[in-house]
C-alpha cells in the first residue's frame, strides 16, 4: 500500500472477523525500538475514555476486543504484533488507530525498514504498508482500521507526532495524570525529550469520505535563554488501566512444622507414570486453566485467531474419521455472538517429538468439520523457515486451518507475565496461574520447554575436536537451528522473570531466507568452532552477547558499554568499578578502543585497586568497555547437570544478575 491508500477487508478474506496487525522496523546499530498503542475513537475522533487507550501499562482489552502481544521473533529481527477481533469492537467506536513511540529522545526517523502488516484469522497476510519518509517524530501513526458501511476498511497514514506518546494521547482526548507523584514516576519513565512543535499530522482524505480530523497540537514556546534543566521537567504519562492481582514479590512465612511438608497442590504430579499420563494430565491442566482465567485463555489464543468470547474446552474427544475415529488431546471452542470458533490441541511431553501423521490427519479432519486452527504443544521451540511438521493442505478446499504450535516454555512465560508482572482480575485467577506454573516447573511434569541439542549435537563436537567438520554438514544446520531454539528458550524463560522484553537478536536484512541464514552460521561454525548468539535486554545499557566455543569447552557471556560523552578517562574506569562492587572477581574487564583492534584487559580482581591499570598507555581514544564472564560448558547434549542448555541458562543468569543490574540503566529507559 502506498500513504493515503484503503482498502476494505471483506474484499481480501472471508476471515476478516479476528486480525492481526504487526508493526516492524530495524535500526541500523541494534539498539532501536519502540512501544506501540492503540486508541479506539467514536465518530467525533476521541476516545471515550482513557479505557480506550491501550499502551504497555494497559495492554488487553476487558472485553478481549484488543490485545497488544508484545514482540515475537521473526526471520528478520521482531515484530510487534496486535491482534483485534472485530467483532467485539464496541459499536460507538468507529476508529482503530494503531501507532507506536519511541523515547530517550529517538526518532522513527532513525530507524529503517519502519512497516505494518495485517493478517487475517488464518494468519495469512493481506496487505503491507512501508514508511519511508518517517522524519523526527518521537510517535508515529501507522494507520487505522475504520468502519464504512458496515464493513472494516484499512488506511495507511504514515505521519506522526514530534511530541511523542503523551502528544499523541493528550490529541485523541485522553487524559494525562499531573498529580505530583505521578510526576515523579514519569520523570523516571520519561519517553521524550523536551517539548518541540508537533509535527504535521492533519490526515490525508480517504477517496469515499473524510475521516475525523486529527486535532492539532498546542506549540509549547521556550526562550531562548531558559535554563537547560526545565526543558528537562517530565512528561506526564497516560493514566493506566485499574491495578490488578499479582503473586506478592515475597512469599508468606509457611506454617509447616519443618521443610519434610509438602503443600498441597491443585495438579499432583506423583501419580505420573508413562508419557501418556504426562501428556493427557498436561492438557487437562492447561485447557482448564485456560478456560477459567481469562486474560490467560485469550493471550494463548488470540494470536491464533481466536475472538474474544466465552472459551470451553474439552479432552479426549473423538472425531469421526472413516473406520477409525481420532481422539485429538484436545479441543477448544469460543463462542460470539453465535459464531463458534474451533481448534484442535495436539499435545507432546517429556521431548517427544510431534507425528507428522497425526497432525496431518488432524489438519484434515478441521478443514473437512470446518473448524479454524490445529494447535501443537510440545517441548520444541518453532523457528521461521523450519517448521516441526509439513503439513500438505488441499487447495481444493475453500475452508483454510491455521496450523500453529506453542512451546511449553511460551505457556510458561504467558503464565510468569500474567501473575508476577502484569496481573489478573482476582486472586483467585492469579493461584490458579501460580498452581498451573507449579506444575509446569515440576521435574516429573514433562513440561520444561527445549531439552535436548539433538543427535547431531555429539557428532558435531567430535567432528570440531578432530577437524573433520566439512562445511555444507547438514549435521552443522541442525546444531545451528537447535542452538537458536535454546537462545528463544533463555529469552523467554529471563522475560518471565524480569517482566521485561527480552529478545534475540537478528542481524539479517529483510527478506532474507531463514535458511539462507542458518546454513552460513553452520558454515561459520565449521570453521571457528563457535555458536554466537546476542540478546536485547530491556533498560540494559547494551546487548548481551553469548558464545559457545566447543574448541575450548568454554561458556562466554559479554556485555560492550559506551564510554561516556564527557569527563575523563580514570574518572570512567573508577566509576564502572564501583559499579561493579559486588560482582564477581572473576569478571575480565576490557577496554574498547577507536582506532585499534584491542586494548588493555584485566580481571576486576586486579583492577579493583589498580583502576588506571585499563587505561591505553598511549593516551588512545577510548570508545568504550567489554565486561565477559567465562565458565565451563555442560558436555551432554541435555538438560541433566552436566547437561549443556543447564550451563547456558546458569551462564546467562550469572552474568546478568552480578554484572549487568549493576550497570546503570539505559538514560529513559522504562521503570515497569
């Protein structure tokens, strides 16, 4: 689509009643991103209450009509990705604007490849809109979906606000809090810089009407010789949505007479003795869960199409399939407004694998019964361009199912997010999160997420001790691809923890084959005998880097700081080691410099009463530091105690609790 272009949905799909909408960009340094927001407006362009404004600190509509589902990995980097269904959107809102914020003073303008996509029920894209004149604006209107004659129509708009978030908030009618203490939090939180005039938003016309006018922004004027530090006085930030339950960030002192009792748990895990308890008890725990709570049933399966509706679910259900009938491990169905939605669950534990067979056949049943989406669970984490099961669907048919597959690890994170971050309606919701995570987490469970490097994982490592890995080894692929299921895992499982973003890091252009990709990083692997890996911490001062040298055995986890703007060099290097005053002595500790490849290093052990000792003795520019923390790496290819995915989540946990808290947080990074 190009700027200013509509179209209407009815005339792309048939399943236009749920959609999904992602928002991307790239940077070309890594460090770039945004938070998006969405604002449902009546006919006279205002929302009709700050209920209508869904942001990070409000992101699920009460009704389920809106769902912001945070970033996803794709092929090329992430995506933000909202899902709507349409047709629980309240009748007096006649606009969806959907945007998205920078802050720390960042403009859309910086960043590259800025687009919106949307898809519809089945996950099939529709259209696609590319911005490429973003300019200096702090907010950004991607487009909206608006209603015209009983149907939904799509706009692209392009344009954006210099002000930022609280700009775009305070012109669609919502109100901003100013009370002191909601200032102070927005000094912390800030997402823009100064005040600047706003940029130029007036919408473009649409070919059959004129939309709502976008209301224009008040100029706040500074004089020229006003001090620095107001033009630094925080922006107001948009009242939240009412405070929900959480899980207490301290447990209560148990009453149990010593550490023998056990707490009894609503999902026993004693009684589990094949993998067909594990898989039957799993799927039962977590459909039930689903169905009583739910912001936990609607965040698991909004992304797959799902509207927002009453939510049943059933087990052990049998379907009619010529002389034998199938039994998938689950089914669940969601009503509105008379409209039935349907998937069926195919469930695995304890890493078994998923049959293509079985999927195949139940991907045939769904399109033959009408229902719209197969799901998979099991162990294994999907990647882009390498499904777990091919599927053959038949062109033929009219009706399409969305085959889609969750990891045990993204229910767990779903579940971590919701209870310890960002709430539930009540307390009971919130226990029966915390008993179904309980379950998750139990070793006898099945239910831990990616367990296993593969088979391919020991003949590699041979093949790099003696040297005999070839380039072009398939064997290398599937060790590349298994390393990048493990590193999704680490993100997820840290993102649960923190409630903060947490993603891997993709440095390939857009548009570039998965395959294409991987198969170079098994050919680098080949030949350096390494598994690189970085991730993106929300509110870190840098990218988290991770490698694995399967030459040496050894775990390395390293983080690059700029050197400041100002000051001076020992003044630098005495403050990075107060920070790190607690961390542990073995931390090597290497300057970074402009013009050269290496400069001098050492471990804090030695540089804590010897700070100058880092500094170039040449008086070279300094562009800034490198802190690593090494460790020795697991040897089997599990999650046992010497098993390798082990000693990467400990090297990661490690590293980021004694080394990267105690760095400062990014200047306007979010406090969440």
């Amino acid at each position: 689509m190009v700027k200013g272009a509509n179209v209407g949905l009815a005339a792309l799909s048939e399943d236009v009643g749920s959609v999904m909408v992602s928002l991307g960009w790239s940077s070309p340094t890594g460090e770039g991103d945004a938070d998006v927001s969405v604002l449902l407006l009546t006919a006279d362009g205002k929302v009709r209450s700050d209920a209508d404004f869904y942001f990070y600190n409000n992101p699920v509509a009460a009704d389920g009509s809106v769902q912001l589902l945070g970033k996803a990995p794709t092929a090329d980097g992430n995506e933000d990705r909202i899902t709507f269904d349409l047709t629980a959107i309240p009748a007096d809102v006649e606009q969806i604007i959907v945007a998205a914020s920078r802050y720390n003073g960042a403009r859309f303008g910086d960043l590259d490849d800025v687009r919106v996509m949307l898809a519809d029920g089945a996950g099939e894209e529709l259209l696609r809109f590319s911005i490429e004149d973003a300019g200096a604006v702090g907010a950004l209107l991607f487009g909206e979906l608006y209603r015209r004659d009983g149907d939904w129509k799509f706009r692209a708009i392009g344009q954006g606000y210099e002000s930022g978030l609280a700009g775009l908030a305070q012109d669609y009618g919502v109100d901003i809090d100013d009370d002191a203490e909601e200032a102070e939090a927005a000094e912390e939180e800030a997402r823009s810089g100064a005040a600047a005039e706003p940029a130029d938003v007036t919408a473009e016309p649409r070919a059959e009407a004129a939309p709502a006018p976008v209301p224009e922004q008040a100029t706040v004027e500074r004089a020229v010789d006003e001090p620095a530090e107001s033009a630094a006085k925080p922006v107001p930030r948009p009242r939240t949505a009412k405070k929900k339950v959480t899980l207490p960030k301290v447990a209560k002192k148990s009453l149990a007479e010593n550490d023998s009792w056990r707490a009894a748990r609503l999902f026993p895990v004693s009684a589990l003795k094949s993998d067909r308890d594990r898989e039957t008890r799993a799927t039962s725990v977590l459909l039930s869960v689903m169905a009583q709570v739910p912001e936990f049933g609607r965040r698991l399966t909004a992304g797959f199409g799902a509207p927002a509706g009453r939510m049943e679910t059933f087990t052990e259900v049998s379907l009619p399939n010529g002389d034998s009938p199938r039994r998938p491990d689950g089914v669940i169905r969601v009503e509105r407004a008379g409209k039935l939605w349907t998937a069926l669950v195919e469930t695995k534990t304890n890493g078994n694998s998923l049959k293509p067979d079985q999927v195949q056949a139940y991907t045939d049943i769904a399109a033959r019964r009408g229902y719209e989406a197969v799901i998979t669970l099991s162990n294994d984490v999907e990647l882009d361009g390498s499904p777990l099961v091919d599927v053959k669907t038949d062109g033929r048919r009219k009706h399409k199912v969305a085959l889609r597959h969750l990891s045990w690890a993204d229910v767990a994170h779903q579940a971590q997010m919701l209870i310890r971050h960002e709430g539930v309606g009540n307390a009971a919701h919130a226990w029966l999160l915390q008993e179904l995570l309980h379950y998750l987490q139990h070793d006898n469970s099945g239910c831990h997420g990616f367990q296993n490097m593969g088979p391919a994982w020991v003949p590699v490592r041979n093949g790099i001790d003696d040297e005999t890995l070839c380039q072009g080894d398939q064997r290398a692929v599937e060790v590349v691809e298994n390393w990048e299921r493990l590193v999704r895992q680490v993100c997820l499982r840290l993102g649960g923890e923190l409630g903060q973003k947490v993603l891997p890091v993709q440095r390939a252009k857009r548009g570039a084959d998965p395959r294409v990709r991987r198969a170079a990083l098994a050919d680098q692997l080949c030949l350096a005998g390494r598994l690189d890996s970085e991730l993106r911490i929300e509110g870190t001062p840098g990218i988290l880097a991770l490698s694995a040298d399967l030459r040496t055995g050894k775990l390395r986890t390293s983080i690059e700081i700029a050197a400041p703007e100002q000051g001076y060099p020992l003044t630098w290097v005495k403050r990075l080691i107060r920070q790190l005053s607690d961390a542990p002595a073995d931390v090597h500790v290497e300057t970074l410099l402009v013009s050269q490849a290496g400069g001098p290093r050492g471990t804090l052990e030695r540089l804590r009463p010897e700070p100058g000792d880092i500094l170039p003795r040449d008086n070279a520019e300094i562009a800034g530091f490198r802190l690593s923390l090494f460790r020795s790496m697991g040897s089997t290819r599990g999650t046992a105690e010497s098993g390798f995915i082990r000693s990467v989540d400990e090297a990661v946990d490690r590293f980021h609790d004694h080394v990267v808290v105690s760095l400062d947080r990014r200047p306007g990074s979010p406090r969440r």
